[in-house]
C-alpha cells in the first residue's frame, strides 16, 4: 500500500484548468536535453515548440522519486514518495496538459491521464494547481518546478501542506507499453 503523499495528492486531485497562450518566437528548432541533462549541455528552448518538447522529454516514461515534509513537523525525516509518468499530452491552444500518471491507493493501481496547467518561467516548466476543491478529498494547492533531472515544490492539501523534492529518473518501458507523447492539432 503507497502513501498518500503531496504528489499523489497533486496528481490524483487536478481538476481541469483554464492555460494562458504563450506568444511563439522565432528560433532554429533544438534537440531537447534528457532528464539528467548537465546546465551546460542544456540547450535554451527559446520557442513555444522547443518548450513543449521539453516538457515532454521530462516527463514520458519517467519516475519521480523523491521525499516530502509536513509544515509543523519539522522534527520529523522527510517521507518517501515515488510516482510513474509514462507521457504527457498537449490539451488545446493554453498550457494545459493531460499527464499519464500512475495512481496508486490502497488496491488501486492504475494510470490515468491527469490535466495540469503549466506556468513557464524561461524554459523551466513550474506544474500549477490554485484551490481547487475536490469533493470527497479536499482542496488542493501546489508548484512543482522541473528542473535538469529534478523536481521541488510546496503542497497544500486542505489545512496540511509541506515541501516535496527528488529526482526525475528515467523508467526503463517495454516498447509495446510506451505511451507516445502526442501533440494537439496546434503543434503539427
């Protein structure tokens, strides 16, 4: 049985999410780095596209292992979490995305396509959840920045919140299981 953690909390309780419109620029298209990627090694995504791919390089077939706190226990050790994402998926002409999460609770095991609002600062993707109330599991807050193999962020779920951190670790998926990461009518 897994924890109910921040992420669980983040990826189970989006509701879907209005996305703002980023204004395209003009740039030579670049390889997208890989989720460990060094700072230098890094190339800048300059355009909305060389973003997108990014963000889609960083989160298919990956898993995200890290820990989270709990505000007002600070004597306590951070606690483990571990989730799956196998893809994301562009939504629309906004910054919404649909998330191929694994959700894993008590004997649920299954991956489900959660809708996230992605904020942008430069080329650094910043997962966004403001208030939202879910019925039958409270309302829920969050920013997780994705960073060069990393991810950190607060949660706020009802009256608890905290910090979360870790690591984005590539997952090893037979090909037959691979969820392609596709893209909206907007981006082909």
């Amino acid at each position: 049985m897994m924890r109910c953690g921040p992420l669980k909390d983040l990826l189970t309780a989006i509701a879907i999410l209005g996305g703002t419109a980023l204004a395209q620029e003009a740039a030579p298209p670049q390889q997208a780095p890989t989720p460990g990627q060094a700072a230098a090694e890094r190339p800048e995504a300059a355009t909305r596209e060389q973003r997108h791919e990014l963000l889609r390089t960083m989160l298919s077939n990956v898993r995200l292992v890290g820990r989270f706190t709990i505000e007002g226990a600070e004597d306590k050790e951070p606690i483990r979490d571990e989730y799956v994402i196998s893809g994301i998926t562009k939504i629309g002409t906004g910054e919404l995305w649909a998330v191929a999460a694994q959700i894993r609770y008590g004997t649920v095991d299954l991956t489900v396509p959660v809708p996230v609002e992605v904020k942008w600062a430069g080329d650094t993707p910043v997962i966004t959840l403001d208030n939202v109330t879910i019925p039958g599991l409270g309302t829920f807050s969050s920013r997780v920045v994705l960073d060069r193999g990393r991810y950190a962020g607060t949660w706020q779920h009802d009256a608890v919140g905290g910090h979360m951190f870790g690591k984005i670790v590539p997952v090893e998926v037979p090909e037959k299981e691979k969820v392609p990461a596709t893209k909206s009518g907007e981006d082909r």
